[in-house]
C-alpha cells in the first residue's frame, strides 16, 4: 500500500521540496512526457482549425431542381448584380405594381433564393416588392468561398443597393434568417437607407456561437482550435457580433423571432440583442419552434406577424 509518508516523500522529490534534488532522469521523461502531449493537443487542435475553417467555409453542393416563383404564380426576373468584391450575384426580383415597400430577404448560411420562396410569396401577395437572391458561392452566384456572414455582409450591401435602384420610391426592409439575420442587423445597423429590420434565428457572436458547438463536439480543444481556425479566414471573426451593431438600428423598428427549441443559434441570443436595441423594438418567440422554423409552426400566423410589423414600420 503506498502510505501518505511515502506520498510526501516522492511529491517531495518531483517538486524538489525540502532541499530534495530533481533526479536529471526522471526530469528528462517528464518533459518529454508533457512535450509529447503538448504536441499531441496542438496537432489535434492544428487539424480540428483546419476542418473548422474549410467546413463553414466550403459552398455545398448547388441543388438543380427546386420551386421557382412560376410555380407560385408570381411574376419574377432572374437579375444578377455584383458585389463590391466583384462578384456576380443572382436573385429573383418580384416585381409589385402596387408595392408599397420593397422586403429583401437573406438567407442562411450555405443559402439560396429558393429558400425563402415560401415567404417571399407572403410578402408580394401582402403588396412588396421582393427580392431573393443567392449568397456568394451558391446557385447562380458568383464564388467558391463561403463565410458565415464575414462576407455575405457585401451580399447584402449588394442587395439593397439593386433594390433601391429598382424601387426608389418605397421604403426597404431586410429580413433574415439564421445568418441571414445575423447579417440584416449589422447591414441595417451600417445603411440607413433601411428602414425596418426582422430577424429570425440570429446569432449574437460568431465566436460565442462556433464556440460552444465546438465545445460541445471537442471539449477543451474548442477554445485553441478556434483561435486557429480564425487564423485560416480571410476576415476578422470579432467584426461579425450583430450585438455590438443592434443599437444603432434605433430608431427605426426591430423584430427579432426566434424558437425556443433552436439548439443552433441559441434563443438567448436574441434576448441579449432585444436587450442592447433601441426603440421600437419587439421580439417574439414561439415555445415549440426548433432552428429557423418558426414559419413552420403555423404559417398563417407567422406571415401575419411579419406583414402586420412592415406594415406597421413603413
């Protein structure tokens, strides 16, 4: 049995209390020993960057079949347009005679205009002008790299810019989901030209929300493997914080919505942000809603409460 005199007398010996020598073997095979681990988690952490980076930065596979607005019985126009990166973006344009705003819609990340159809319909049926467009990277966009709203902020920018060019008459607003979200806070924060914002799903960081799902995934390695990965981006990861953005929106009106049950983007998140915004400001969320599906829960309803906040805002 190895007794507590016995155990003070080796602590002794590996701290070197007491006058006790550090024997030069047993010094070398624990500095081996904590070099070898230290290169096992700085590798395993290089490796889980490395992946990080390449997954949220690589554009998915490009669908070839999904709805358009003619199955919808809209009018639209296939438009293109570019960033100032130089990028050529692809939208539908839903042109309104009797628009009485215009509504941009963002998607998520790894998004496309055939998202939002559903929406997007509401909106033109309810007397918008709508624009859907392809992020950078996807559908008919121009690109091989995506962010998660590093860059999609000149998509954005991109976007209203067209629409006001076609528009200039009516007021615009953006709405987002997900990143999209994300991404119409801090262009409205940013473009006064915008006069109402929702955003569904937003996350508040993207450092706080990377990081906790890879904590959740690698454990103590998350918080070096972020640093590392943000190393492999062309863009500063602390710029896209929508919760440093919100309160310059005020005063024109905010909505923010978002699901009790999205373990994606956390509901706090848009709490934090409903906290740090300005007047008039509203936020609803919806107890049985998951990642951006509050629109599922009950379409109905949930087209009432955005159209009845445009229609209130512009």
């Amino acid at each position: 049995m190895f007794h507590m005199k016995e155990h003070r007398r080796e602590a002794g010996r590996i701290t070197g209390r007491r006058g006790a020598a550090l024997p030069a073997g047993r010094l070398a095979r624990l500095s081996l020993g904590a070099a070898v681990f230290s290169g096992a988690a700085a590798g395993a952490a290089l490796a889980g960057a490395r992946l990080a980076a390449r997954r949220f930065g690589t554009p998915e596979e490009k669908e070839t079949r999904f709805l358009t607005p003619w199955e919808l019985g809209l009018p639209y126009e296939d438009v293109a347009f570019r960033t100032e990166d130089g990028l050529r973006l692809g939208a539908w344009w839903l042109p309104n005679p009797q628009a009485q705003r215009t509504v941009v819609i963002l998607s998520g990340h790894n998004g496309a205009r055939q998202d939002t159809l559903g929406i997007g319909g509401a909106l033109y049926r309810a007397g918008s002008n709508v624009l859907l467009l392809d992020n950078r990277g996807r559908g008919s966009s121009e690109g091989d790299r995506v962010s998660l709203g590093g860059h999609e902020r000149l998509d954005a920018r991109a976007a209203v810019g067209y629409a006001l060019g076609r528009a200039p008459e009516v007021p615009l607003a953006l709405l987002g989901y997900s990143m999209g979200g994300a991404v119409a806070l801090m262009t409205a924060a940013d473009d006064r030209r915008v006069g109402a914002v929702v955003a569904d799903s937003p996350f508040a960081s993207q450092r706080e929300l990377l990081l906790r799902h890879l904590r959740e995934r690698i454990g103590p390695l998350a918080g070096p493997t972020l640093a590392l990965a943000s190393t492999f981006l062309d863009y500063r990861m602390s710029e896209v914080e929508p919760v440093r953005y919100v309160a310059r929106i005020s005063p024109r009106p905010l909505l923010l919505i978002h699901g009790e049950q999205d373990d994606v983007t956390d509901p706090n998140d848009s709490r934090r942000m409903f906290a740090a915004a300005g007047e008039p400001k509203e936020l609803w969320t919806v107890p049985e809603a998951a990642h951006v599906e509050s629109y599922y829960a009950d379409r109905e309803v949930y087209c009432r409460r955005v159209i009845g906040f445009l229609d209130r805002s512009l």
